[in-house]
C-alpha cells in the first residue's frame, strides 16, 4: 500500500474520478482539487471544466471516496495565459492548440504548485497516458494503452522533474475498462459524456467566440492563388487552417486547398494538393 500524499485533478468526469478512486484503493492519500477557470461574462454555466454541474459532479465524487476537496480560483491566470494564446495565435496566422499551454503553464505550473504547497508528492490526472524510468533513470512518457484516446501528445512539454511528479492512473486501462470501474466503484460520474470542445469556448464554434472578442482579425479579404490571380473573398483568415479543402466558396475544376495566409496583405493563398 502507497502512503504518499497525492492531489488529484478533477474535472466532474468519468477519467478524473475513477483516477481519484483507484489512487485511494491504492492506499494514497489522495485529495481532490478543481479549478475555476475564466469564462465569458453571461456564460459561466457554459465552461465544460467548470460548470456547476460539473462543479457538484466532483465534490459528491470526494464525498462518497471521502477526500478533501479543494475549488482553486484559476480564472485570472487562464485568461491571461490560455485565452490569451488562443487570440494571439489566430492574431498571427496560425492555428493554436490551447491544451498544450493550459496542461503546461495551469495543470503543471499554477495547480501542481498549489498541489506541491498542500504537502502532497505527486499530482495525478484523468490523461490517458503513462510513464516509466529508464535504466539511467530518465523518466520517459508513454502512449496510452488505448490508443483511441491517447493524451501523451498534449503532454510532451512536460519537464523531466514534474514528469516525475506527476500519476496517470488510468493510461493503463481502455475507456471501456474505465466506465466500468467507475460502475463497481459506484461513482455518479460512470455514464457522464466525454467532452470535445475547447473548455472556455461553451460549446460553440470558434469563430463566433472570435468575432466576440478579437473582432480585428476576422476581416474579409481576397483569396488568391500563387500567381496572384484572385479567385473569391475570405471571411478572415482566422477562419482558415493550412491543409484545408472544404468551405473555401470558391469554384474550381480541380480541388483547391488552403496554402498560406499572407497577413501583410489580409490574403488566403490556395493552391492544388501538390503545391502543400
């Protein structure tokens, strides 16, 4: 049996709470922690990671494994750090990944501090993912058992000092194997529904959470192909990722795809598969 303190993150879900439940059938002492994080004035109900729901879906999970639970205030730092990245990045052309930064600079800066100031030795997550030491003793990150819903991608930044910090109590099971752990431990969590969509954006598409709060870079501008002729008008190229073939409303022969975004000139350059 593991006596070690280990706060655990919690989400309200099916992966985080039966990480919790198997950390404590493990014999840790496990805690559990959540955080609250930015979301749209008028729209707080709407943030999958946050919601009252979701908010009460954790707290009865601690009650019934009998934890501690903790709700960490996370809103002014998510808005500055992930919100900030996601506008900045389309700002500038590309297409961000915010659950790079969020998993980097909140799960394991900001809520492994808070996780490290409680005296506990480990952070655990809901990821599907894994870990190992090597013969010299580097930890290494591994893929998932279930290779459907694999999270290591998302978890490459981490460093080797909190990759050893950190548990991933479920990256060994498939989902199927997780829901029903989550049956036989009797967690109220075992049928609630994976979430997809970016957490802060509410369940909508991206572009309307652009036109709120970065309208600047959604401006219409021509869609041309390397040679400069113009074959349509973009609706702003924010709304634009390279690779893409469908919705661009313009008529051709042949498939065209999305090659560049020129914002000096406000300009979506498309071009056949072959010039990718």
């Amino acid at each position: 049996m593991n006596t070690d303190k280990v706060v655990v993150a919690m989400s309200g879900g099916v992966d985080s709470s039966v990480a919790a439940a198997l950390l404590e059938q493990q014999g840790y002492e496990v805690i559990g922690m959540m955080l609250r994080l930015w979301s749209e004035a008028g729209r707080e109900d709407s943030n999958r990671c946050c919601t009252p729901d979701a908010m009460t879906q954790a707290r009865r999970v601690a009650a019934l494994l009998d934890i501690p639970f903790y709700v960490v205030d996370a809103k002014e730092i998510f808005r500055s750090t992930v919100v900030q990245y996601f506008l900045d990045g389309y700002a500038q052309g590309v297409t961000p990944n915010p659950c790079l930064i969020c998993n980097r600079a909140i799960r394991w800066d900001f809520m492994l501090d808070h996780a490290l100031a409680l005296g506990a030795e480990f952070l655990a997550t809901g990821h599907y993912a894994r870990k190992m030491k090597d013969e010299s003793g580097k930890m290494k990150l591994l893929r998932a058992v279930d290779a459907s819903k694999d999270q290591s991608y998302v978890l490459h930044g981490l460093t080797q000092e909190k990759l050893a910090k950190t548990l991933f109590p479920i990256g060994d099971y498939p989902k199927s194997e997780v829901r029903r752990l989550a049956e036989s431990f009797g967690l109220p969590t075992a049928t609630r529904a994976d979430s997809q969509d970016l957490c802060f954006l509410a369940g909508e598409d991206y572009r309307e959470f652009l036109r709120r709060n970065a309208p600047g870079i959604c401006k219409p501008g021509p869609i041309v192909s390397r040679d400069g002729q113009v074959l349509g008008e973009h609706q702003g190229l924010a709304y634009y990722t390279i690779g893409q073939r469908k919705g661009l409303g313009i008529a051709s022969s042949q498939p065209l795809y999305v090659l560049a975004k020129e914002l000096a000139t406000n300009s979506l350059i498309v071009g056949r598969e072959a010039e990718l």
